[in-house]
C-alpha cells in the first residue's frame, strides 16, 4: 500500500459511514487522504432512529456484522486469541485503528473502504513489517477528544528524519489529529527523539492521554507535553519511561527507570508542566495501570515487605491507599469499570475492588467452588466482559453477578454502538452492533 501526502480517490465522510444503510463491500486497499485533503461528500444518513448508542450494552447482534481490516489484529492476535490490546478507538461506530505506519479508518457499523491517514515522515516501522509474531505491533490505541468543537482522533506514530549534509538524521514523534467528520488530518506536531532510549521497543509510541489543554504522547521511552491550542510541544520529561503512562487524579503517572537502569520506579508528573510531583521508592515496579479517576494499581516488588505485591496509591500525591494481598492484582491486568470498581484479572482469576479504597468487593472463582471465572476481554461502563466454557458472559463489575448469560459475543473494544470481537470462524477481527 502507497504512502503519502496527496488525496487519492473519493473519500466518504466517515461519520455518515457510520450512519449510512448503505456502502461498499469493503476494499482491499485503504484509500489515503494523505495530510489533510478535503474529502468528498458521502451518503446520506438513514433516520436518526435506525442507529443509536446502548448505555452499558449486554448483547449484541451476530446477524449483521462487519470484518474490519487486518491492521485491526495485525501483530495482536494468535489462535489463542487476543493476546495484546487492540490498537482501536470507537467513536459511534468507527473504528480508528492505530498502525506504526498510520491511522486506518473504518465504519464497524456498514461495510465500506477503509481510509488510511498517513504521517509527514517515513515511518519507523510498517504494518506490512510486522509478520506472525503476536505482540510484535508497536502501536497503540488513539484518544478520542473534542477541541474547538470539533471531534478529533489522536494517534501517534515515529519516523525517520533524513540527514542532509553533515547534518545527522533522527528519529520523531508525530502526533497526528484526525478530523472524524472529514476523515482527514486536521494537523500534526513532529517532535525530536533523543538518542540512546534502548529501554523500550523501537517504534513504540502511545498517546497517554489528556489533560485540561495538555495532550501527553510517548515514543521511544520519552514522555511530553503538547498544548493543543498551539499545537506546540510544551514540556519533556526527563529519563526513560517503560509500559507506557497513565493519567489519573489530574497527574501523569509513569513507570521511570532509575539512574542505575535497573528498577523502574512510580513517579506522578505535572501534566500541565511535565514537572516531577512525587516518587515511590519502596517498589520496583513491572506492571502499572489506571484503578479509578484518582488512582493507579503498580505491582512489582516491594521493599517493605521483601516480596512481590501491588498497591493502590492516590495518582495526585503518591499517597498508599492500600496494599492488595496475593491475587490478581499482584500479577494481573487491572481496569476501571468507569463507575467505582477496580476488576483485576490474572490467569483464572479475576478480583474486584473498590476503585477509591481499595477494599475487595468480590473474586472468582468463589470459595464454594460453584462459580468460574470468566476470561475477561473487556471493563467497561459498570460490567466485566468476558468468555467461560459456556460461552460469553457479561457479569455486574460492583457485584460479580451475572448480568447476561447470552450476549452474543465477548467484546475487546465496545463504544454503544458496536462492540469488536474476534469471529469464531476465522478470528477476523469484526464489528457486531448492539442491541437493547
């Protein structure tokens, strides 16, 4: 597939792809609006009651489905499975699939050409590079987010800056913001990379999040600052970040490996600054993730206690709120259901906690041995969804209650209009819609 600049072919306005009852069979080959052409107007959408968001959505239909294209799984799933975070926003019903060479546009709600938003530079790293092995895709997930109101997708990639003269080339971030009505590139910042960040994969970059007028973007380890009135770059912080960022409690908190390069440390930055607020160093940490709007879950060793663990802290001072015993969350994945609870989940177990104490609402499997716990593939909106060998599950995140034992499927990503699931014929990644 080409890369490039220049508009080539009609481009529908993706948000009535996402609304339309009509469209192509899908295409092969993405059509790429390069850095910001007009696209050309599509169908008209169908009345507004034939499509509409379900809050905290329980089924879904297997009836009308749409494959999505292969960057959706691309380096991310094996027989097993989905063994890495899709690199996949929602916004009603499409979906903004991040690639290392790219943004790729595609409606989960109608089959249609995919669009794919290409970089100013040549990028580091190619989808087509990629090859079998699962985890082998560097990119992750874009932001969704308005600003001067309009509706914008945020994904980051790196490329390479050619050398000219005695001048060397380097590497650079580019944060790319993709216009959801137009399905085209608003605008972009390239920022420097500095040599020497061996810490982490190259390629990878991520965009953390956001926070007030403050974007926060990693790639190669190395964290900033973007201000999204100026579209400048407004801070960089020191040292190399490993797994990537989170933001909570108004305050970036990342995994920094410490002066001798051997532990990663928790530490809380200024979002606004990129200033340093807080360390932890009673744990060298491996694994770090958003519980709640206030705080993080970080596992690894602790100090005080000599052995591995996981603790709740406050993301605004560092503060410990709690010390999770031996269980999912020690050496786990843990999410925040976006309304009080924490869901961990390690291997065949999954444990629940409140989001702002930390204290155990629930866990499976429960000591009657009468209940198992589910494979869990998404926390969202109150409910945990997730697979047993009964078929797909949605269970009640406070409770750990089933809420529905026949949703259809078991989404990865899910946004009220769609949810995304693996096929059971093929694993082709795929769009189902929701239903009441």
């Amino acid at each position: 597939m080409k890369h490039g600049t220049a508009v080539r072919g009609a481009v529908a306005v993706v948000a009535a792809l996402a609304l339309c009852g009509c469209g192509s069979s899908g295409g092969e080959r993405a059509k790429d609006t390069g850095s910001g052409g007009k696209a050309d107007a599509g169908p008209a959408a169908p009345p507004a009651e034939e499509i509409r968001a379900v809050k905290a959505p329980k089924r879904f239909s297997t009836d009308r489905t749409v494959v999505l294209p292969a960057s959706a799984g691309a380096g991310n799933v094996a027989i097993a499975g989905v063994q890495h975070p899709l690199p996949i926003a929602l916004h009603k019903g499409v979906a903004y699939i991040a690639r290392p060479d790219g943004l790729e546009i595609a409606s989960g709600y109608v089959p249609s050409d995919p669009v794919l938003i290409t970089p100013r530079r040549e990028p580091l790293a190619r989808l087509d590079d990629l090859g079998p092995m699962v985890g082998g895709n560097t990119a992750r997930k874009p932001l969704v987010t308005e600003h001067g109101g309009t509706t914008l997708v945020l994904s980051a990639l790196v490329g390479r800056v050619p050398g000219s003269g005695t001048a060397k080339g380097h590497d650079a971030l580019e944060l790319m913001a993709t216009d959801t009505a137009q399905g085209t590139k608003a605008w972009s910042v390239e920022i420097p990379l500095a040599e020497g960040h061996y810490s982490v994969r190259e390629g990878q970059s991520e965009v953390v999040g956001r926070s007030g007028g403050t974007v926060v973007v990693m790639g190669h380890g190395q964290l900033f600052g973007v201000d999204l009135g100026s579209r400048r770059t407004v801070w960089s912080a020191p040292g190399d970040f490993q797994e990537g960022a989170v933001l909570a409690g108004g305050t970036v908190v990342g995994l920094r490996l410490d002066e001798d390069g051997t532990d990663r440390r928790v530490v809380g930055l200024d979002p606004a600054t990129g200033r340093q607020r807080w360390s932890e160093p009673r744990l060298a940490a491996e694994r770090l993730y958003a519980a709640g709007p206030k705080t993080v879950v970080a596992s690894g060793y602790v100090t005080d206690d000599s052995d591995d663990g996981a603790l709740l802290l406050d993301a605004a001072s560092g503060d410990r709120v709690r010390q999770f015993p031996e269980d999912a969350a020690t050496d786990g994945e843990c999410a925040y259901d976006g309304v009080s609870t924490t869901v961990c989940t390690y291997f065949d177990q999954v444990s629940a906690y409140d989001a702002a104490t930390g204290e155990p609402r629930w866990a499976l499997p429960d000591e009657a041995g009468t209940r198992t716990a589910p494979e869990v593939t998404l926390v969202r909106e109150g409910l945990v969804y997730g697979t047993t060998e009964n078929g797909p599950v949605v269970v009640a995140a406070a409770t750990g209650e089933d809420v529905e034992t026949r949703p259809g499927i078991a989404p990865y990503v899910g946004d009220g209009y769609v949810g995304i699931a693996l096929a059971e014929e093929d694993h082709a990644v795929t769009a189902y819609r929701t239903r009441d």
